[in-house]
C-alpha cells in the first residue's frame, strides 16, 4: 500500500469511530481491544466489509531521559558539578509515558457483506451496544487504507488513555 499525502488526509477525515470502548489502556498490564472494522469498497456497489480482530497494547513504560552515568568533571569548578547535578535533577522531572501496541494481524477476520453501508454500521453499533463488552470498538475506516484506519484509534486511545495512566503512576509515586 503506497501512502500519498492526500491519502493519509482523506483517512483522517473519514475514520471515525461508531461505538468507542469503554475502557482505555490499562496502566499496569495489558489491554486488548477487539474492533470491527467497517467500509465500503470501493469497486462494488452496495457492498461492505467488515474486518475483526484485536489490538494489543502493551502496559505503559516510564521512559526516564537522563546522563550518562559515571560522567567526571574534570578541570571545572564546584559550581560547575552542582549545576550539572541540577540539571540531572531536573532530567528526572522529563519522565513520560511510551505506548506499544501489536495489532494481532493473524486475529484479523475479513467478511463482505452486500447490504447498503448504513444498514451494517447501524447494525454493528446496535449489537455492540447490546453486547455491552468494554473492549469492543466500531470503526468507518477506508478500505484500501484499513491499516490507517486502524492506526488513527490505535493513538487516539492512547491519547484518551494517557491522563488516567498518568495519573495511575503518580499516585504510586512512579512520576
């Protein structure tokens, strides 16, 4: 798949989320999300296809920038060797939060459906939203880009994740 940046545009534009999952990244494991996939295709009419599977993502890491350890300071004055121990300091108030995610490509069903696009999406949404599972998420991507599709919920999850997983890891007095 070659990614044009009208492409990339016209998938940002066109994916939008159906039934959003009620939980986000847990802070201190592993989360899977499972999601439906719905789009059109785009050389039949009256046709849909839905993709399902699942992404793993991976607890939340504190990435922690620092100095290289063991750094001598020679010829300087003790100012100096405060002022570098300051800012080792100050390093420590720069940790933030790294997601990883593996979307499970051997998880990935494909079905076609020929029915109109609005009647599956509202289907979909209504059983998910009877289901009630906290894990599942309905997504209107495009078909030929469906990874990208994919990838927008991927990071916008991790985005609506990071103030609770934040706050998760101060209250433990890990930030």
């Amino acid at each position: 798949m070659e990614i044009s940046g009208s492409s990339y545009e016209y998938v940002m534009e066109t994916t939008k989320v159906l039934y959003e999952p009620d939980r986000r990244i847990d802070t201190f494991g592993e989360t899977k999300f499972k999601f439906q996939l719905i789009s059109e295709l785009m050389d039949s009419v009256g046709q849909v296809r839905i993709r399902e599977g699942v992404i793993n993502a991976a607890k939340p890491l504190i990435l922690n920038p620092s100095l290289p350890p063991g750094v001598e300071l020679e010829g300087f004055s003790p100012e100096t060797r405060e002022f570098f121990d300051a800012i080792q300091g100050d390093l420590q108030d720069l940790k933030f939060l790294q997601y990883g995610f593996n979307i499970s490509a051997t998880e990935v069903t494909t079905e076609v459906l020929s029915e109109s696009y609005e009647s599956v999406s509202a289907k979909l949404t209504q059983e998910a939203k009877r289901i009630g599972d906290p894990m599942l998420a309905v997504i209107a991507g495009s078909d030929d880009s469906w990874e990208l599709s994919l990838l927008k919920f991927t990071l916008e999850m991790a985005a609506q994740s990071f103030k609770i997983n934040h706050f998760d890891f101060k209250r433990r007095g890990l930030l």
